[in-house]
C-alpha cells in the first residue's frame, strides 16, 4: 500500500511560523520595549505549548471545512437513513463497514499518542479505527432498537412472557441481554463523549408556526462541518485489505491490563 505523504501543518503552525519570519524575537526572550509586546510573547509561547500537546490523528491531512444545512429529520425533511427497510440498512452501513479498521504507516503510526498494534507478520501496517467510523457503527445498533420486529435484539426478548422460553432459552437470553446492554451502554457513552468533545455550538432557531399557532424550533439549520466525504475517502483509502484476527498476539503490540476491569468473584 502507498502511503500518505506526513500531515500538513496545521493552522496554528503555519502561523507560528509566519510569526517567527516576522519577529526577529527569540521565544527565549521576550522583548522589553513595549507590554503589548510582551503579551504576544507569552500568548505564541503559549499557543507552542498547546500546539504540541494536540493530539495528531493519522486523516488530519485530509480535514477541510464546508457548510451544511441540516435536515430536520421530521415531516418531509426525512433523509435515507431513515426507517427500517433494507435499503435504509445498506445506507447506515455503507457509512462505515469499509472503513471500521484502517492501516497506517509506521510513521503515522509512531505520531500516536496512544500505542496500537501492526498486523502479525507485516510491520509495516499498523491497525487502527477512526473514532467516527466506531460512533456511526454505535448509533446504528441503537436505532436499530426502533424497530424490534425487524432487528430482533436480546434487549426486546427480555421482555417476552418467561412461560414462553424454555429454562435455557430463558438463561441463555438473559445472559444475551446483559452483554447487550453492556454494548448498549458502552455505545452511547462514546457517542455522549464525542458529541461534547466536538461541542457543535450551531444556533437553533425558533419561528412563528401559523398552523400550530405558536413559536416552534428549527433543527434544519445551517452548521460548519468537516467534509465527511474526505473522511470517508481516507478511509477507503486505507482498508485493511486483509482478515485482521484479534486472537494473534502480536510481539510488541501495547498490552492492556484490564484485570481490574471484570469482577471474577
């Protein structure tokens, strides 16, 4: 596989850059003719510190910015990852079953802040997912809760009459429905993360509704967003390619201890 070329500099970077063509002033030390020179000083020293405390992510290369206009979701604003025919299920994943692993260069991969693994037997390719591709695979188990008849969950068979299950049926779907929800649960925590981690600070607005008579919402509105097909590109760009198998213990691959994590009593 060609690998990407290293990640651009990002604004922040070019512009302490540009900074430094125009100042003559080491970092080291500050000039002493002026305050506000001194302030801008300390606000480039500190904007160095932040800049190489950002943590990298191997598609930043390919982040741009467009604007885009929400879809309500409701009435006739409805998108084709609404509902719950085949169709609408080959949409939601197409979103991300190409994409859920991805291969970096080992380059990319020593940029990380968090250590992951190369696939056994080939070094030059290191495993990783994007947070997004994880948050679309999560959202769409829990939409698929909606619709119980045509997505049958352990979460809906807990709740049919015990009279009709079996005793192992009834056992082994109630082990089923606890392993669902941890996956549940763990699920919309990471989306609950990331959607405060990216912190979307769009205004909704409110209008006058002559039909119903009142001030009402508008979630259709107008957001700047990053381009998700460039994303999307990236990670199509960088399928595994091959079977990923997680039972192979890779020598030098991080090692979790997660024997605090289970309670075995």
């Amino acid at each position: 596989m060609a690998w990407k070329s290293p990640p651009k500099a990002s604004d922040e970077e070019r512009l302490l850059q540009q900074t430094d063509e125009e100042d003559s002033s080491s970092f080291g030390e500050p000039p002493r003719h002026s305050g506000s020179s001194i302030w801008l000083w300390l606000s480039l020293t500190l904007n160095a510190t932040l800049v190489g405390a950002l943590a990298i992510a191997p598609a930043d290369d390919v982040i741009s910015y467009k604007t885009v206009v929400f879809h309500s979701g409701i009435h006739l604003d409805k998108t084709e990852y609404q509902g719950s025919s085949d169709e609408v299920n080959v949409n939601w994943e197409a979103l991300y079953n190409n994409m859920s692993l991805s291969l970096i260069s080992p380059s990319s991969a020593s940029k990380l802040i968090n250590k992951t693994t190369h696939l056994s037997g080939d070094p030059q390719s290191y495993v990783i997912q994007l947070a997004v591709f994880h948050n679309l695979h999560c959202l769409n188990m829990v939409r698929k809760l909606l619709y119980p008849s045509k997505y049958p969950s352990p979460i809906h068979l807990s709740h049919s009459q015990p009279h009709e299950r079996s005793q192992h049926e009834h056992s082994h779907s109630q082990t089923s429905y606890e392993e669902e929800v941890i996956h549940l649960e763990h699920c919309i925590e990471g989306i609950r993360q990331s959607l405060q981690c990216s912190a979307d600070t769009s205004a909704l607005f409110w209008e006058w509704s002559e039909r119903r008579q009142m001030m009402v919402g508008n979630t259709g509105t107008t957001h700047t967003c990053r381009d998700w097909e460039k994303v999307r590109e990236w990670g199509l760009g960088h399928q595994t390619g091959m079977y990923f198998d997680p039972y192979v213990k890779v020598e030098g691959a991080p090692v979790r201890d997660d024997s605090i994590e289970f309670d075995d009593a």
